[in-house]
C-alpha cells in the first residue's frame, strides 16, 4: 500500500533537484517589472500634475502614498487625478 503523501514527493523531488523553480508557475505575463519610486517619478516630471497621474498610474501607490510624498491633501489628489481622467477620456 502507497503512503498518502507520496503524491509531494515527486514535486518535492524536482525542486530539490533544480528541474523546476519557483516562479514555474508564474506566466512571464504575470510578472512585474520593478516600479520606480515616487521620488524618482518626481524627478523624472517637471509637472507635478503629471507625476501625480503617472504615479497612480503605476498601480502600485495609493492615493495616501503619492498624498504624502507631494505634501497634498487626499482630495487634491484625487481632484487631479479625476481632472487628467476627465480630459484624456474625450
């Protein structure tokens, strides 16, 4: 009779052996490149209303995070993040 783990075995197995990583399952489309920071998208723009929507743009901060780093009120973030939306959907 077969034990009832022995089915982790053979992946255990691959791992250990370097046949297979852990990122095998991961779809490259899946992956992410690294986000620059806010303070090197602040850089990059002279505008500050531009950084701001290239920053929420990213995905990756929130409205408190990008609020935070340009000194801003949360509604003046959104205000200008809403404003770009509005003029760039037309």
């Amino acid at each position: 009779m077969r034990p009832k783990w022995q089915f982790i075995e053979v992946p255990l197995s691959k791992c250990h052996s370097g046949q297979a990583s852990l990122y095998s399952t991961t779809r490259s489309a899946q992956r992410r490149a690294p986000v620059p920071s806010l303070a090197a998208i602040a850089r990059k723009h002279c505008d500050r209303d531009e950084a701001i929507v290239t920053a929420y743009g990213t995905g990756v901060y929130s409205f408190r995070e990008i609020a935070e780093r340009f000194q801003l009120h949360l509604a003046t973030v959104g205000r200008i993040i809403r404003a770009w939306l509005l003029q760039y959907e037309n």
